[in-house]
C-alpha cells in the first residue's frame, strides 16, 4: 500500500466538498465509528484512503439505500468488499484491508465467530498488525519538527 494515501491532508471543508456534502455529515460519520480522521491542533484531516472509504460509504448510503445502522450491523456479519462485492484486484488497492476506520476485531464479526476463526490466525489482522508495526517504526525514526 502506498504511504502517500495513508498522510492526513484534507480538511474537512475541502472534503465535504469533494464529496458534495455537509462538514456535519463527517462529523456524524465520525461519531457513529465510520471514519477516524488524524486529528491535528483539534482539526481533523482526511487521506486518500478515508477519502475513497467514504465514496463507498456514500455508495452504500445513497445507491445501495442502507442507513448508518445498517452498515454497522453488515460490517459486524462481513468485510464490506463482500458487501459490495469487490473483486479481487479492487481488494488489493482497497483502504479498507489495511486502514479500515473500525477493524473487523473490534467489532467482532459474527462470521468468524460461527466458523471458529480467530484473529491472530487471520490474513486481514496480520497485514494490519504488519502495518500498524510498520507505521510505527517509521514514525519513531522521523524526527518531530518543532
């Protein structure tokens, strides 16, 4: 994945705009555990990734007609490239693989409960950890600019 989509750098205007809707729209997303945008001097920024993650979002809100309550319980039951039927090589580029704003552990799918998978064994947990171990080593040998 490339580390240029994972820089916070819109803010919240400007991606409202983008993706033609109110700022408060983001902020109820956000509330609700959709997105977690960076967070600098109290303003929040947004990447590319959230950026795409919120097309689909806006997918599954608006073309799909599911509701804020419906995607939480579908993302509980399933990945949402099942939702939306992603194949394959969309997966590979997809944002929400490696920078989901609520991963598939913290909200316990019920898939992976009823077939007995566990996290530590699974191949989207590991490449998140992978990147979460990563993101972090690079950051500790960044220096900080005052």
């Amino acid at each position: 994945m490339d580390i240029e989509n994972l820089k916070a750098l819109y803010p919240i205007g400007i991606v409202a705009e983008i993706l033609n809707i109110h700022p408060r729209t983001l902020r109820i997303y956000e509330q609700e555990g959709l997105i977690r945008p960076a967070r600098r001097g109290g303003k929040r920024f947004y990447s590319n990734n959230d950026l795409q993650w919120l097309k689909c979002l806006r997918v599954l809100l608006t073309e799909d007609g599911l509701n804020i309550a419906g995607i939480k319980k579908l993302l509980t039951l399933t990945p949402c490239w099942n939702i939306r039927g992603c194949p394959e090589d969309v997966r590979k580029q997809c944002p929400a693989i490696l920078n989901f704003p609520v991963p598939c552990w913290d909200l316990v799918p019920k898939n992976c409960a009823e077939t007995g998978h566990t996290c530590s064994e699974c191949a989207v947990y590991l490449k998140k950890m992978n990147h979460v171990m990563m993101k972090r080593s690079q950051e500790t040998k960044e220096p900080r600019s005052r």
